[in-house]
C-alpha cells in the first residue's frame, strides 16, 4: 500500500471510535450515579466520576500514538527510499 503506514489508518479508526462511545460511556455513569446506594460503597462515586474522562483520553492518546508512529515510519520509509513490507 503506498502512502499512509496501516498503524496511522488504526489510529484515525481508534480516534473515532472514542468519539462514539464517548456518549454510552456517560450514560452508563450518569445511570452509576443515580442509584441512590452508591454511597454505601467508599471511593466508587469519585472513581465513577472520573471514568468517562480516562476512557476517552486513553482512547485518543491510544489512537494519537498510532496515527504518530504510522506517519513518522511513513516519512522514514520514504527517506530511505524503501517501499512497504509486505505481509
């Protein structure tokens, strides 16, 4: 395949996924943390809180990484004169 490296193409995948489960993600936490026993259980509201923010910054630097490393072999391949492995 010439151009773009496959990891760049996962990672632009992987990025948009993140934007789609963003909202089931903050569903699931706002249905958390209406239950009126979560307060029986020490740290679960604050940790409930904060996931939807992990979830989505771990899927984008995830995705971010990918499309990162994808470019730059892109750009060394391309330096070198060399052409894609083939699998």
């Amino acid at each position: 395949m010439r151009g773009i490296d496959f990891k760049a193409i996962l990672g632009i995948v992987v990025i948009a996924i993140s934007f789609i489960i963003f909202p089931i993600v903050l569903e699931g936490t706002d249905e958390i943390l209406s239950n009126a026993n979560i307060s029986d259980y020490t740290g679960l509201e604050a940790i409930v809180k904060i996931a939807p923010m992990l979830v989505m910054v771990g899927l984008i630097f995830g995705g971010g990484v990918l499309v990162w490393k994808g470019v730059g072999e892109t750009r060394r391949r391309r330096a070198s004169g060399k052409k894609a492995k083939r699998a």
